[in-house]
C-alpha cells in the first residue's frame, strides 16, 4: 500500500446499488464506498450496521473502498 492512502475505521450506515455503500467514518464524516475486488470475488457480504476498515482515496476525501469486514 502507498503512503498516500490511509485506512479508516467506519460503520456501513446504508447499502446502494452497484455494491456502493454509505460508510460513517470515526471522524464522524458520511463517505460513499465500493467493495474492494477480492472482497467483490470471494462474495464476502456486508450490511448495515457493520464494522468496515476503509481504504480513502487520496484524490477524493468524500469516497474510498471496503477493504475488510471486521
């Protein structure tokens, strides 16, 4: 991993379309988040209310991607 993205901690608020999901962060901002690929692959499934270890763009501070399901 690069030194220009950083993982956060968040809570999976509500499931979108497309495997796109709301994502409360630990700094208390509302981003919009993908599944990662292999989590897209192996079929690892995520609903609201679970715990989730974001990977933040570092270009878009409003979007990043589910990396793992905690």
């Amino acid at each position: 991993m690069s030194d220009q993205n950083r993982l956060m901690e968040g809570l999976v608020e509500e499931a979108l379309p497309g495997g796109n999901f709301k994502v409360r962060l630990s700094d208390d901002s509302v981003i919009l988040a993908y599944l990662a690929g292999k989590m897209r692959l192996y079929h690892i499934r995520v609903v609201p209310g679970d715990r989730v270890l974001v990977e933040m763009s570092p270009y878009d501070k409003a979007r990043g991607r589910l990396v793992r399901r905690r």
